[in-house]
C-alpha cells in the first residue's frame, strides 16, 4: 500500500521528478498517484482516499471493514470517509459525521472506524440486504455480536439512518460464509419461515461432526445449502461433497440443495415441501400414538 503516494508531497521531497511522476505513475484521486502497472485493490484505494482527506479522515463504513478483515468488499466499492470536505472525488463518499475518540483505531497507520461504529455505519448507510451481508462478513472477521454495538444506537439516538441500523444489526449471523448464503438466509425470512440456525453440526455415529449444514431447522432435519462453483472445478472436491450428502441423508435430513440460477420462487417451493414432507410425518407419528 505504500507505493499510494500524494504527488505534491513526492515531488516537493526530491523523492520524484514531475517527469517522473508524470511518466511512472497514474493519479487515483486529486494528487493522490500509484505506480502505472499497479493493480488497484481496495486496501490501496483505501489509503489513497485517506491521503486525498489530508490524512485527516476517518475511514468507516466497507473499506474499514476490509481494514479489519472482512472478506466480501468488492474491490471497486466507494471509500467512505468521516470528513468534512462535502465534494469528494468520484469513488470517495464523505459525512460529516460524530466520531467518539473511542470508536477510532489505527490500522496500518490509518484512522479507521473501531469493528462496532464501522458495524454502526454499515447498518445505518447501506440498503438492508447488503448492510446484512457485510455484517455477516464483519461479524465473522472480528467476532461481533449485536450486543457490541447496539450502544451505538443509544448514543447516536435519532442520528440518521439509526432506525435501519436497528433492523439490518438483528439480522446479523456470523454463521454466514458467503455473501449468497446471506441472501439465501433473508430469503427464507422474508418468505415467512422461522429464523433458520447456520452451521448445524451434523454428527457421525461416534458423535463427532463430520458436516457443518450452512443453514437449516435442526427440530425438523431440514436444512438448506448453497452450493458455489468449487466442486465443478475440482473433480475430488465434487466426490467429497456427494459422499457428504449421502451421510448426511443417512442421518435422516433433508438437504435442499441452491445453485446459481435457482430462481428464488422454486427456492422457497422446494423448502416449503421439505417441511410439509415432515409434517406429514409428524401427523402420521401422531396419528400412530
């Protein structure tokens, strides 16, 4: 990250030439420059937007989540600031914003937003499905429960957005490994199906577990999966996940399995018959008695 460099101050230092500059390296934001060959990520564009505030910003929101660990943040994702300047460059958005002493940490020299108000900001800023997805991702990176941040919402009582923080923050599950198994979770919420458990521990016959189910209804033996693209190109992966499933039907659940492309109608239709198939047999166990 730390060929991110201001051009003024490169220049200004002898470190570069303005031919130098000019020739080997290509501005990211106003003065802020990178090596021509440099491939952007966004830890770079991170810096280089805290180098564009004067070094005077506070980076929240999905960039200070990837600062702390979370995995899901696109490259391209804008750079969100607590700054006061109200006309960022293009890929930068700033707010003028309250930021407690105690909600800012330094991360490879950079202020940056603590795990709880960059969970804050996400809540707040975000539309819910992608706030929830995120929380997910920073809830697993830096072991967050709704608990370490819901205080946020009383200090910041009636700040913008803080009724939408409040309702993606309930939702959030570290147990969460993907930004699709997000979705797939909101989606059987929103249908109208019980908040399903993630990671449900499937046990061998010794009592050990040998398979974690990404989400489920462990009362009924129901769960439900995404599958990625992983095992279509890894032939001894794909075997393992079929023998996985074959135990996993041995130990009596139903497995409803999500592919990319399943449309999310026949998503809920297959699960739907999945718990009808169990309360039939619930009724006819009864019946039985």
């Amino acid at each position: 990250m730390r060929d991110v460099i201001l051009g003024s101050e490169a220049v200004a230092s002898g470190a570069l030439t303005r031919g130098q500059l000019r020739w080997n390296y290509r501005p990211i934001f106003p003065d802020v420059h990178v090596p021509r060959d440099t491939v952007l990520k966004v830890r770079e564009r991170t810096l280089g937007a805290w180098l564009w505030s004067g070094r005077r910003g506070v980076v929240t929101g999905r960039a200070a989540a990837a600062l702390h660990g979370a995995q899901w943040v696109d490259d391209s994702a804008p750079i969100e600031l607590i700054h006061p300047n109200c006309h960022p460059p293009r890929g930068i958005i700033t707010r003028r914003e309250r930021v407690g002493q105690d909600e800012v940490v330094e991360v490879h020299g950079i202020a940056v937003t603590t795990p709880q108000r960059t969970a804050f900001d996400l809540g707040r800023f975000l539309p819910r499905g992608a706030a929830v997805a995120h929380l997910d991702d920073l809830a697993r990176a830096a072991a967050l429960t709704p608990n370490d941040v819901l205080p946020l919402a009383i200090r910041y009582k009636g700040a913008r957005g803080v009724r939408r923080f409040k309702t993606a923050i309930d939702f959030m599950d570290p147990g969460s490994e993907s930004p699709k198994e997000t979705w797939l979770r909101m989606l059987l919420i929103d249908a109208g199906f019980p908040r399903p458990q993630t990671q449900i521990p499937v046990l061998d016959d010794e009592g050990y577990p040998f398979a974690y189910l990404d989400m489920g209804w462990e009362h009924i033996m129901v769960a439900v999966e995404y599958d990625g693209n992983h095992h279509l190109a890894d032939p001894i992966q794909y075997r393992k996940d079929i023998r996985r499933l074959e135990k996993i039907h041995r130990k009596g659940w139903i497995d409803v399995r999500v592919v990319k492309g399943d449309r999310a109608a026949e998503i809920l239709n297959r699960v739907r018959a999945a718990w009808a198939y169990r309360e039939a047999e619930a009724r006819a166990v009864k019946r039985a008695c």
